[in-house]
C-alpha cells in the first residue's frame, strides 16, 4: 500500500540525481521536525515519519506516525482462541524450513518500519541455502545495481534507509540478483498491481533456474482478493502464474507510540526474537478476518531501548565508540559508511545525532572497513576517516 503519493516520490527522485554532495538523505531530528511542522500536504506525518527513520530516529519515528491517527484494536472469538492456547514458533526457523518447498516468498514492510527490513535480512543467507537466488525489491529503480555491487542514494527512496542498504548490500554479498519492478509512473490502484505482477512474471519467465523472494509494502503481500484493488500483487502473481506463494505479513501489528493503541499479540512475544502462534489445532495464526490474506504473520517483540537506540538495530553488530576529541561542536552527524561507498553516493550503513544535550558517541556496525563521516548543523563534512570493525 503507497503511503506517499507518486509525485511526491517524483520530486525526491529528481533531487537525488544531484548526488551526496549536494542531497541530504539524513538530517537532523529538528530540521525534520521543523519541515512537518511547516507542511500543509496531507501526507506530511507519513513522509515526515518516513524521513526520520532514515536518520535513525524510531520514537520520534512512532510519535509522527500515529499523529495520522492511532486507536486501540478490537478483538474476536478468533483473536481470543490463541491469546487463550498457544504455542510459540520461531518465525525465522519456520519460513527458512518451509522455503524448502516454496518456490515464490512474499515478504512486506512497513515502509517507516526499519525492523522489517532487518528480519528480511536475517533470512537471506537460509534463503540462499535453500535454492533463493533472486530478490525482487518494490523500492528499487537502480539497473547498475548487481554491477555495482553496493546501493546508492539513487537506488530507490526508501533504499537511503539505513537498514534498506544493509539489506541491499547483504543480499549483493550473498550472491542473489536483484530485480525492481515497480509500475510505470502515475499507476495506481488495480493498474499497478496488475503491471508489477505482469513486470515481476516477465522477469521469472527469463530468469535462469532459482527461487524467488519479493519484498513489498504493506497490503501488496495479500494473496486473496482485495476490495480496493480487487487482487493485490501476491494474488496477481497467484493468477497469472498459477503458483501458490508463500506470503509473509509483518505489518499488521506494528508498535505504537502509546502503549494503549497496541495489540494485545506484540505483549505476547516476550522473545528477543520474532514469533508466530500456533493454536492447539496446529493453525498458525494469520488474522481475525474470515479470508485470511497471508500464510502467515509475524509478531515481533515490543522494541527496547539502550540509550534511546532500538535493540534490534544492534543485534549481530560490533560497539564502535567515537572518541570525544572528534566533537569539537554540537550538533553532529555522525555516519558510517562501507569503505568506498561515501565518495560514490552510497547508502549510510549507521547514522548517530549528537547534540549538546544527546551525547551518544556509539555507533553499532558489523565486521568490516568504513568510512566515519562527520557533519555540522549547516550539512558540511567536519571530518572524515577510516576504521576497520574486527
């Protein structure tokens, strides 16, 4: 489900061309802030949500978000059966064990939602393992990419996101192809789904041998008919290809800034992990509506903070701690940068504000050489250097 408009994307699009020098895909919190709060579009909370999630900002992320509109959710004799008997299941062991025999995954995101893209990454490498060898990717519109080897500012809006090109990057490294297959500009509705089902059907069909993962936004996962669009993209591709896929939700219980306006489901997963639930009839939860729209849903544990930093976006990553002669003035940006990457527009792989008020010199990255990149309140480079994470 598009949650900013074509021709707001558009505009974004032509500023990106201008390059890293000039484009400014992280900025900070109060700049951000600044530019919702002088908005008059109707969209502002979504862009402005979207926008602070690439600079790492996840409360603030939730807070804006919800000004859309957030209220507490209802629940059914459905809902009750698993919050009553239950099982727990490891969501990521289950779709790599059941990839096995699945030739087409879908896999969604909520596009301000970095997490998701974070789970998505966890399941690549087994992916792989199990015959995946393409990664088709909504958020793309880069044709380079599988010869560049590493995403740039212009490889797709959402793509700048930190955790996007962490993902994008991952999946290169493995050895998977990526692929867009967005509609033509101005599609929307019905036409879209049908064009990106008809682009991602034309890609397999000239594809070599291998499986293949699709990850979409929001409601393009749902496989049964969809009142809006009549099918959305997964039951296209159902339709059109006479291939059942395997489609994976992780947007229908996403945290929110007030406790109040959670699912009851997100308290359930006391995990560091994401889950699934299994009834006591060996049915994995997927819904209270009577046509379930995926295989299945993923419940991902409520996030929690270690000096304002979400857990997940450190898991499997190495503490690098800025050392205090490098802040010679407040506000900064701090960014890090696959070696190599920032002089070719590349996508920030850590992004840290430090304020007189905030001062969080730690950065969290996995093994491997970087770039640190410094940034001043007016967006110039202060310093640079090299590291290398062991």
């Amino acid at each position: 489900m598009r949650k900013i408009t074509l021709s707001f994307i558009a505009l974004l699009h032509a500023g990106l061309a201008l390059g890293q020098s000039t484009n400014n895909a992280y900025k900070f919190s109060e700049d951000i802030l600044h530019k919702i709060n002088n908005d008059s579009t109707s969209w502002k909370y979504q862009v402005g949500a979207t926008e602070l999630s690439f600079s790492g900002y996840y409360k603030q992320v939730l807070e804006i978000w919800d000004k859309n509109g957030a209220r507490a959710p209802k629940y059914n004799k459905i809902d009750s059966s698993f919050f009553n008997n239950y099982s727990q299941l490891n969501a990521r062991d289950y779709i790599i064990d059941r990839s096995k025999n699945e030739e087409i995954i879908f896999i969604n995101e909520a596009h301000h939602i970095p997490q998701h893209r974070i789970f998505t990454k966890s399941l690549l490498q087994g992916l792989y393992d199990n015959g995946y060898r393409y990664l088709g990717l909504e958020a793309l519109s880069d044709k380079d990419i599988n010869q560049r080897k590493f995403p740039t500012i212009e490889s797709g809006y959402y793509i700048q996101e930190p955790e996007f090109g962490n993902l994008v990057a991952e999946a290169l490294k493995i050895g998977f192809v990526l692929f867009g297959y967005e509609a033509t500009a101005g599609k929307n509705g019905k036409e879209r789904e049908i064009e990106q089902a008809r682009n991602i059907q034309k890609f397999i069909e000239n594809a070599p041998k291998g499986k293949y993962i699709i990850h979409c936004g929001y409601a393009h996962a749902f496989e049964s008919d969809y009142p809006a669009w009549e099918k959305a993209l997964a039951g296209r591709i159902k339709e059109f290809m006479k291939i059942d896929p395997f489609t994976i939700d992780q947007t229908m219980f996403l945290e929110k800034s007030d406790e109040k306006n959670e699912s009851k489901f997100i308290g359930l997963n006391t995990n560091n992990y994401p889950i699934l639930l299994r009834n006591k009839d060996g049915n994995i939860y997927t819904g209270n509506k009577a046509v379930n729209q995926t295989d299945i849903v993923v419940i991902h544990p409520k996030t929690k903070y270690v000096n304002g930093r979400p857990d997940w976006s450190m898991q499997g990553k190495k503490k690098y701690t800025l050392a205090q002669h490098k802040i010679s003035q407040t506000p900064l940006l701090v960014l890090a940068y696959r070696k190599g990457e920032f002089e070719n527009n590349g996508v920030a792989c850590e992004v840290v504000e430090i304020t007189e008020q905030k001062v969080n010199r730690s950065l969290f990255l996995p093994k491997g050489n970087y770039k640190i990149v410094i940034k001043n309140k007016d967006y110039e480079v202060v310093d640079q250097f090299e590291i290398q994470i062991k």
